[in-house]
C-alpha cells in the first residue's frame, strides 16, 4: 500500500548497508532519528471540513482529506513524520471524464472554493499543498481515475491518454501495442503525465526521448473560461504555440484532462554502460562534446568525484567495489578525483550499437576507461530506488534534499560549485556538517543540468530540522539565482521556488504569466500561491533579488 | 541592386528554357504577359507622408517608402508589377541600437502612430504590408542595420546577433569564426533572424539544425511595455517559455533587437542525394521510416509524380534527363508514378556516412533506387533559385504560387490530395487551366510539412488576375482547415491566413493571443490586423470556419 507519510509502496525497503551508515556518520556525524507520528494520531489533527454542502463527486473524509495533503518535499516530509500534515483540502474528488472537470470547476467558481489539480502527489516544490493564504475553502481534484490509453495512431506515433495516468500504467498500456513513451523522471512510478506536462518534468532518457515538452502534442485542459483543444499538429507557424502556455502552467490555468504524446516502438535494444574518467574535467568536456556532436546515444549523466565516491560505498559491495577501484587505479583514476559517467544506448540493435561505439570512442579520446555493461545494468536496476532510499536514511537520522538547475556549458562547473559551496556555508554557518555530492543528469548541446543532493543530521526536534532544510534552500536557491541558473530545470515551481522566479521572467514576464492567469481563472482559484506567487510574497520576492545582486557581487568578487 | 518589383538581386536571371515553356503551355496554356510598370511611374503614385513632425530617424522620402511597401506574397507581386503598390507606409527608419528602437516606440507610442516591423521584406503572407484599417499613420522600422555577431560563445554554442541580420551575412560572421547556423529557408538570401523568429520560420535542413524556435536560445524584444529579456538557459521547468511568446508574434508583441541562437562548428562534411521511387506511396512510407527511426540525416524532401517530372523538364537538359530516365525505367520507376527524394548528410565525415547509409538501406527496403550525388549536387546549386524563377515565369505569362501546412503521418497522403484538388477545382470553375504538384518538405517523427505549387496563366489584366488568385488562396487555405492542418508550417500568417487562424487555435487559444498583445501593446500600434485579425475580420473568419465544417462534410462524403 502506498505510505501515507512518505514515498512509494510501504512493502519496499532499501536497508541502508553498515558501511553506508559508518560512511555517512563519518562525513555529518552520528545521527539519531527523530520519532514518528502514527497515523492514527495524525488522522485526528485533520479538521472539518469547511465545505458542508459539497459537489456529489466530493469526499470530505479524514483520511481521503489527509493523504492529499502533502507532497514530497523535505518540508513536507518533515510535516508527514511530526503528523502535522495540515492545512488540509476541505475535501478531495476523482472526476472520471472531461464532463466532471467541468463541472466540478464551474461549481468551485461559483461556490468561490480553490481548486488545487493533483497527479500523483509526488511534487518537491509544494505544487499541491494546501495554503492558507486565505480563508476560502480548497478541493483538491485527483486525476488519478483519467487514466486510459484513448487512441494510439500508430501511423503517427501518436498515443491519447487521459492526464492522470501514471508512469507504469502508462509504460504498460503502451507496452501492450509495442510502444513506450520513454518519459523516466525519478518520480516516474507515481507521477503522471498530467503533471510532467504541468510542471515541464525531464526523464532520465530526454536525450533520446526529449523532455516532456517534445512529447506534448496536443490534448485538452478545462479552464474556468472554458476548454482549450490543442491539435496534434506537428510543427507549424501559426502565431504563439497553446502547448507552451499548458506546459508549466502548474494548474493555475486549468486541469489537463487529455494528453496526446509522442510515442516510438518498443526499441529492440536499450543497455546502459559505465566509463570511469580520470577526473571531472574530462568526464565534462566529453559529456560536451558527446551533446554537441548530437551523438544519438539515450542517456548521458556524470557524478562529480565525491558522488562517485558517495555512490561506490551506499550500492554495498566493498570486495567486487574493491577490485574495480584497483582496476581503475591501474587504469590512472584514483578515489576523490574520478568520475562515473553512466551512458544509454536505445534503437534498434544497429543504431543503439553505432551511437554507443561512438561515444566510447569519444570517451577514450578524453581519458575515459569503459567498464562497460555490469554497472550500466545496476544503475537501470536502482534507477527509481532513490526516493525510498529517503526511508532509509530517515530511519539512521539523515535529511536527505536535492536541488537543480541548467546553465550553458561555459557557466556550468562554475556553477556547481557555487552550488555545492552555498550548502556547505550555510552548513558551516549552522554549525552543523553536510555531505554534497552533485551530478550533471540532462545534457543538451548548449549546456547541462546540475543535480545536487545533500545530506545532513536532523536536528534534536522537527522545527529546528525545518530551519535547517529552510537555511539550505535559502542558501542553494541564491547560489542558482547569482549564477544565472534556473531555480528549477526539472522539478517545477511551485512555492518553494516562486520568490526566485522573477530574477529568470523578470517584469515583463512575470507580467505575461499573471496575464494568463487572470485571463484563464478570473476568480483566482486555480492553484494559488504556486508558480505566480501572490502580490504579498512579491514583495519579498523583490527583496531577494536585490540580495541576489549583492550576493553576485559577492561572488565575482571572489571569482 | 535588389529589384523594386520583385525577388532579389536584379544581376540574377534564369531564363525559361524552351522546353520548360512548351511543357507549361501543353499544361496551362498559352500565356501572355501582362505589362510591367516602371519605377517612376510607381514612384509617382506615393502619396505625401502624413507625418508632419517625424522622429529624427525616420525618412519620408517617397522612395523608401515605396521599397517598404509590399512583400513577396502574388498580391504584393501583382501590386508591384502594376505599380499600385499602395497603401504605403508615411516613414521609414533603420534603427543601429535597442536605444533606437525603443525611442521609436515610445514615440510612436504617444504620437498614436502604428509601426511595422521589417526584416528582409520577404513575406509572403502580408506580414509588412501597410493596411488601411484605420486613419493612423504608419512607420516601417527596418532592422537591417542591426546586424552585428556580438558574441560567440563557443563552449555554449551561442551566438548573439543584431536580429536585423540576413542570412548570408549571418552565415558569413558565422563562418569566419568556423561556426554555422544552419537555417536556411527558400527565403534566406534576403530574410532575416528577426523575421525568422518572429514568423516560426524553418529552414531546409530542418530536420539536422531544427526548425528556428530549436535555435533560438534567448534574446530581446523592446515592447511598448518595456523590454523582455530572455536568458539563454539551455532548458527548463519553470512556468511559461518566454521564448514561446516571441516566436511567431510576427510583431505584434514588440520588436525583436537581439538573439540568441544556437550554432554548431561548420560541418566536416556535407552533401545531397537523390533517390528515386517507383511510386508516392514507397516514398511516403520510407521518408516515415526514416524519421520515426531518427537516423541522422540533414534533410529528407519527397517530391510527387507530377512535381518530379515538371522539375525534370524545368531544369532542363533533355538528352542528360533522357539517360537517367531510361536507367530508371530499366529499374521499375516510370515516369508519371516516380518520386525523387533528396537526402542530406552533415557531420564529421563518419557521422554523415554513417547515417546516408542507414538511411540508404531503408531507401532500398522500400524499392528506392539510389542515383548518388549528382543529382543532391544539382538541387544544392540551386537551393535558394525558386524565387528568382518566379521572374522568368512571370514574363513569359504564367503566375506562380505556393502554400503549405503540416498534418500527422496518418493524414499526410489525403491532405496531399485534398490540397491539389481543391486548386484544381477552383481553376475548373474559373475555366482556367491549373499545372499543381507538391512535395514534404520537413518531415518530422509525427508527420510532414506539405508544401504545394501552382502555375497557372495571367489573366487579361491586373485586376482579373487578382482576383484569380484570391479565390485559389481561399480554396487552397480552406482545404489546408477541412483536412486538420496548420495554416501556416513555415510561412506565418500575416493577413493572408489571419481569418483561418480560429478554426486551429480555438476561441481561447484566440483569446490568449489577444490577451498577450493587450498586454505588451495597450495602444495597439504594433502592426495591426496581422496575424490576430481585428473584430470585424474575425466576424468573417467565423463564417470561414462554419464554411470549413460544411467543405468538412463534405469532403468526409466524397472519401
């Protein structure tokens, strides 16, 4: 069954190795895990409901009401396990057709009740909690039941689904015609196709398969003014693009209830390869020229050396580990410098073949050691475990967040350490240790991703763990603001990241954007406070992009 | 010098070979020109400015003005060869700065005086024509002189331009730093980046380079608002792509001073192949082939019997010709049911051989028969010669045009069909002759562009030949709506495709556009009734859609 305060099935479990827990307590020191709240205790903190005469297709139950309340930030982690979930939806709803989207907003508008859209709760920006903002009432919309596979053209490789399909009922009802949609975000076995379109998510593959904004092809979205069709029209250039204003919208225009996307056949081959490089400037400088030379390889990623490092102990293993490092050592990488990259070949066996043989070729050319097949396949093995490897941490007493950005090549390892260095000064400053690790996951022809996760002890009690994570987010969401790096290339806006976004839309966009809304949702119940932050948190927003300024100053300064 | 009246650089000449025009005239008719007007005679007719107080950098003088009067599409044509070219816009100026423009704007904007934006001048849909819609006055502002490469990031891959830039200046600034950007439209001689961004241009190498919104990485655009600036961040999950509200705004939004594009160093390698097929279907199935398996090619154009053949006898060389048709018979492809494809590669020289042969293999699997690269050498030479044959029709009497859209695979082949006829039908009730043929032109993994040209014969005057054309462009445009596809897949929509332009993006998507443009522009003086028509049109195009459902109707009934 799904875990009411945390992620994925509860029947999944990631025990952490003793040498991972001695590893960590190494780096941030001895941790003591902070006590659970049991759910029954958490269930009686959940209010009534404001909503005494609800739309029949409303549930204004406790418990439908609680495990609709929070998504998978560390915030709201944090909230889970303390078993102070709230505020909570007043009440939560699974609208099987178009038909009942539109009711149920038509009847929202009317009854001046906010509507927060919700795919499979997985966001780790607060997209769907529940705010107080105000005083009106809030019904969450579940997506969950619009889940079919409605149309596959297999001329045109155009698959119809309904937008609350999740990452494997999607991959299988594809499956059973012979065809994927290749979308892997980390999330993947929870979050759903609406929601990667409603917050532009990225799959592992992108560099094969694209970002879900190539895959979006047209679909249908119910607004409070009515509905947008958009047609599956390949390319065109007929003034603005109406996938673009969906893509990102994060549900303050509407609710995607349809999606048409890109599908290919079932690829005949996929295998997935280790190279080692002596150290990260060639594993950066090959990744670059792998992107720029548009190689079609399916996947390229680079851990830095203290991820690589980091990895080699948390995966177990020490005596195979052990032999491969003295391989490696042989071959010139040596701990602390090295780095993994992990690389993707997908098409046909021909194709998938010729893109991996000339990548390794490009590996070599940059120092590269291919180890080939046996790690790529450990990797595919674990690649959705991370988010429950969060329980095994939790449960020794470590935090585990990650934050994101995508900066140009000649910015991006500038970056990362900007990035990295931020966590550890507001660790310093705290006065508590922190282990960072960072890998580039997306890598486009003009510059990269940059994913980085840290660790650190919780604090003796819940509020002091939430400054901690509010000090790190603070720090990180500076450090990509001063380099002139998206606050978020994968994992969306939300609230955790709408006081940074005016520094990357300035005025005028951000103009744009509040156009739209007040267009599309002239009662302002779609989703507010995500994405377009309230004229209040504006105000701060300013604040910070003025700190910004300093803070960039600051760091030219020591450039 | 580049002609007044025409395409170009008037040193530039193509003469009708004899066979040409015989083949023409068996299929259209006798033709007889119609009388050119002369420049002076033209001159004369522009009428004085009714700007009393111009800006310091506006020019009024009769002859700008007139050179800045029309564009490329047959209306402007015949407008020019008549010498009618009004109306005409009251001033000219040509910006060297974004300080530049934006003085402009704000002058315009409190003189109540509306503004076109130029690039090359080379639409063919109406985008720079003046209109008469209201008693403003009007000033064209040519970007021509903001032109300059201002950087090249070349770990980036960004290249920044003055977005008045045309495209072998561009490609020459490019080049000399060993880069390209590899857009090259029918139109690149003369259009520019500004005007491709802002029309949603692609290029013929589209399927290598991506079409212009693939290339544009961020830039400027002054708006009587303000100016929006965009960062060049590679990708991103955060809200809404102002990238996305540039592209295809076709000046009505602001004025695009500055872009930033992506580019790729010079390819080692580049050529064109020709492959020949029995029949349209064989061609169909392979170009489908080849892009749904993503092998690398450069460029993939499929032609159809009736344009393989009419290229056959334009191009001329009989007796060359003759010898490759006899080869071709021996091989299974007969004239009337053969399809020429062009194939490019361009990479390294391992890239590009490597994917011609994929690409190859897949030609032979569908009975393509491969006849090298003389015949690639050919159609290279003479890439960007259409417009300039235009000419030579034209004097010998014969008119010609071109429209497109892009559809999904599974409606590819019948749109085909569905456009010609409909051309076909329209000269059959004019009792004109018609000579119609097509070709995909940008293929991509869920469909096609289809690109379709049409001769047929001048008529007795201007104005009846005007009036021939209108009603092949509305059987042409109503077919392209009927059959589900875009009005436009490369050539904007101006005023030429404003009133179909409801039927694709729908009330709401109609809405936003509106919305955006009241936004950026609340005195409404950025080149209005393009692309979003006013209200008054749009009464019309509601009349055009429901005209689409009854054609709709009917063309399901004849299927």
């Amino acid at each position: 069954m799904r875990r009411w305060n945390g992620w994925g099935d509860d029947a999944n479990n990631f025990p952490l190795n003793k040498h991972a827990r001695k590893f960590l307590e190494s780096r941030v020191g001895k941790a003591k895990a902070l006590p659970d709240a049991d759910f029954k205790s958490a269930l009686k903190k959940v209010p009534e409901s404001r909503i005494d005469n609800p739309h029949p297709l409303l549930s204004t139950d406790a418990e439908d009401r609680l495990r609709h309340a929070r998504g998978q930030s560390l915030e709201d982690w944090l909230a889970m396990r303390e078993g102070e979930l709230g505020p909570f939806p007043d009440a939560v709803c699974w609208p099987e057709t178009s038909e009942d989207v539109k009711q149920l907003l038509a009847w929202a508008g009317e009854q001046n009740i906010k509507v927060i859209p919700y795919g499979g709760g997985t966001s780790v920006a607060g997209h769907i909690i529940a705010t107080s903002s105000d005083k009106r009432p809030i019904v969450t919309i579940d997506m969950g039941r619009m889940r079919q596979l409605e149309d596959l053209d297999t001329a045109s490789q155009i698959a119809t689904f309904g937008a609350g399909v999740a990452g494997p009922d999607l991959e299988a009802q594809l499956k059973a015609r012979g065809y994927t949609l290749g979308h892997y975000p980390q999330s993947w076995e929870l979050s759903t196709l609406g929601g990667w379109i409603a917050t532009r998510s990225s799959g592992q593959q992108s560099y094969r398969y694209g970002r879900i904004e190539q895959m979006f092809a047209g679909g249908e979205m119910e607004t409070p003014i009515g509905t947008l069709e958009i047609p599956e029209i390949p390319a065109n250039s007929a003034g603005q693009d109406m996938r673009e204003l969906v893509l990102g919208s994060e549900g303050r225009l509407g609710i995607i209830t349809k999606a048409k996307v890109r599908v290919t056949p079932k690829a005949e081959h996929e295998s997935f390869h280790g190279v080692f490089f002596p150290n990260w400037q060639q594993g950066h400088d090959c990744l670059q020229a792998i992107g720029q030379e548009k190689i079609p390889v399916s996947m390229l990623r680079l851990s830095n050396p203290e991820e690589t490092s980091s990895h080699m102990v948390l995966a177990g293993h020490p005596y195979l580990l052990g032999g491969l490092k003295r391989y490696l050592k042989l071959r010139g990488c040596h701990e602390g410098q090295m780095c993994v990259a992990m690389i993707g070949a997908t098409g046909s066996k021909s194709f998938a073949k010729t893109a991996l043989k000339q990548a390794i070729k490009q590996c070599k050319r940059f120092g590269g050691i291919y180890i080939g097949a046996p790690l790529g396949k450990k990797w595919e093995h674990s690649r959705f475990r991370s988010p429950y490897v969060r329980h095994t941490m939790w449960d020794a007493g470590f935090a585990v967040d990650t934050f994101e950005t995508c900066v140009k090549w000649s910015n991006v390892s500038k970056t990362m350490q900007t990035m990295e260095q931020a966590v550890k000064d507001a660790a310093q400053e705290m006065g508590v240790k922190v282990q960072v690790f960072t890998h580039l996951s997306h890598v486009y022809a003009q510059g990269s991703s940059i994913y980085t996760t840290y660790i650190f002890n919780v604090a003796k009690d819940y509020p002091e763990t939430l400054q901690r994570w509010k000090n790190f987010k603070k720090a990180s969401s500076e450090a990509i603001v001063a380099c002139g790096g998206t606050i978020s290339h994968q994992h969306g806006v939300g609230v955790d990241h709408a006081s940074y976004l005016p520094a990357e839309k300035g005025e005028l966009g951000m103009k744009v954007m509040r156009n739209n809304i007040q267009l599309m949702d002239p009662g302002g119940i779609m989703n507010p406070g995500k994405l377009v932050a309230d004229i209040e948190t504006e105000v701060d927003s300013l604040a910070v992009q003025s700190l910004d300024k300093k803070k960039q100053q600051q760091i030219k300064q020591t450039a």
